[in-house]
C-alpha cells in the first residue's frame, strides 16, 4: 500500500519510521519476513498477587523485533506499521500461538495475558486459529487472557461482545485494559463481564497525590464486587502505591516498581 492519500502527520510519522528501519523499502514484505522468520521475541512482566501467597500468578506478555542489526525495537516502533497495513492480526495471532507455545511447557507462571488489537476483533480466523493451537498444545484455554482496550470495549460494543462470547465458547479469560481512562460505562461491565479489569494507569499513579484518584479507585472496588470481576492496577512505579491498591482491596498490580519487563524465559521459567 503506497504512502499517499494520507493525513499529513501520519505520512510523515511512516515516512520516518521507514527510513529508521533499514532496508524496509516495502514494509508489509519486510513485516511478513519478520513473522515467518520468528524475528519478533516475546518479553513478558510478571502480575503480582495482592490477596493470595501466590506472588506472581499471572504475567502481561509484550513483544519486541529484532532488528537486522541485532537491536530489540520496541512497541511504538513497529506496531504503527503493523496497523496501517491491516496486518495487526497477523502480529497477534503469533504472540498468541508464542504464548500457548509457553504455556505448554508448564512454566512456574500458569497464566499469560497477551494484547489484542481493535483490527483483531473483525477477524474470522483468530478465534479459529487459538482454539486450534490450545487443542494442538493441550493447553487449558483459561490459562490464557485475552487483553482488549477500554476504548475498544466502549466503542465497539457490538463486536466486541460477539468476539467475547466466541472467546469465552474457547474457555479464554478476558480483561479490560485502561479502565476508568473515560467515563465508566456499568452497561457494558454487567453485559461483558470481564474476568479482570485493568485499572488506568494515570489513575494509579495519582494515587499518591490526593483524594480524588483515592475516591475514583474506591469506587471501581465497588464496582468490582458487584459485578463480579478482579482489578488489576497498572503502572505501579513506587511502594506506596502499592500500598494504597492493597488497602483498597485490589486484586493484583504490575508496574516497573515491581518488576521491569524481561525476556519471557526469564520472567515465566525461573
């Protein structure tokens, strides 16, 4: 697909990121290549417990690329690509069958969460294709948590319940990531029913900072209960925000005040 027609911002931001990659003259190729060849590499940072004794009972998967200069990129350096050219399920399917892949072998983490994009949510193929690779791997689905983001969840209603009930039918979990980030919507919580909900992570860093985040986290425990689902809060920087999520009564947190991101080896295996 030819750079043209574009927003101005966004052809420059491809243009730039284009010439950052060396020789990505036709980027779905150079993309396609990557996916083939597993240039991709899976990192992972673990979830801790804060109600049971099983610290880390659950991890976030992230992924990074390999450049051809041996370099990891990040996220925000591929994954625009990804979009434009409509190939984000691509990219998740793979994360998704890495994963089952991990889980297969037992690790001392029993349970990986892996993001999904809003292009994911319209694919026919994904829920097919995961069921297959549970089955093939004989994982249990729930050990796997599927992670959509709040604007998708408010957004795109419609799709995305149809693709829950399709997931759930698999015997997957599924999570709300960047809750409270806009106005909290009890309709779609009580018509979804995630099993976990990710709190914002601006709403957990103001936690240290004065009442009102205090409040608007007192509230989702509420909501928590009532509906019937565990909170998971993000971004967790310092142990006193730890502490007011574990007085609160939140479930579990992840953050690099607890532990940074890691290859997937060394944070799920060890």
């Amino acid at each position: 697909m030819p750079l043209t027609n574009l927003p101005h911002d966004i052809e420059v931001l491809l243009r730039e990121l284009n010439q950052d990659f060396m020789g990505w003259d036709d980027p779905p190729k150079r993309l396609l290549r990557a996916l083939k060849r597993n240039e991709f590499v899976l990192y992972a940072q673990p979830i801790q417990s804060l109600r049971t004794e099983q610290t880390f009972p659950m991890a976030e998967v992230l992924v990074r690329l390999q450049d051809d200069e041996a370099l990891f990129l990040p996220p925000g350096g591929f994954l625009p690509l990804f979009e434009h050219f409509q190939m984000s399920p691509q990219l998740d399917l793979w994360v998704a069958r890495q994963s089952v892949a991990r889980l297969a072998r037992k690790p001392r983490i029993p349970c990986l969460c892996i993001n999904l994009s809003s292009q994911t949510l319209g694919d026919e193929t994904f829920i097919r294709e995961l069921q297959s690779e549970l089955a093939r791997a004989n994982v249990p689905p729930a050990s796997l948590v599927v992670e959509i983001g709040e604007n998708d969840v408010l957004d795109r209603q419609d799709l995305v319940n149809a693709f829950i009930t399709s997931l759930r039918a698999v015997g997957c979990r599924f999570a709300i990531s960047g809750f409270g980030r806009r106005s909290v919507d009890l309709s779609s919580l009580t018509t979804i029913r995630p099993d976990f909900v990710k709190i914002d992570g601006r709403i957990v860093r103001s936690l240290n900072s004065g009442l009102p985040a205090q409040k608007k986290l007192s509230a989702m425990v509420s909501i928590a209960k009532a509906v019937g689902f565990e909170l998971i809060g993000e971004c967790v920087e310092v142990s006193e925000t730890l502490a007011h999520l574990r007085e609160a009564g939140v479930d579990y947190a992840q953050g690099f005040g607890i532990q940074v991101p890691a290859p997937i080896s060394l944070i799920i295996d060890h």
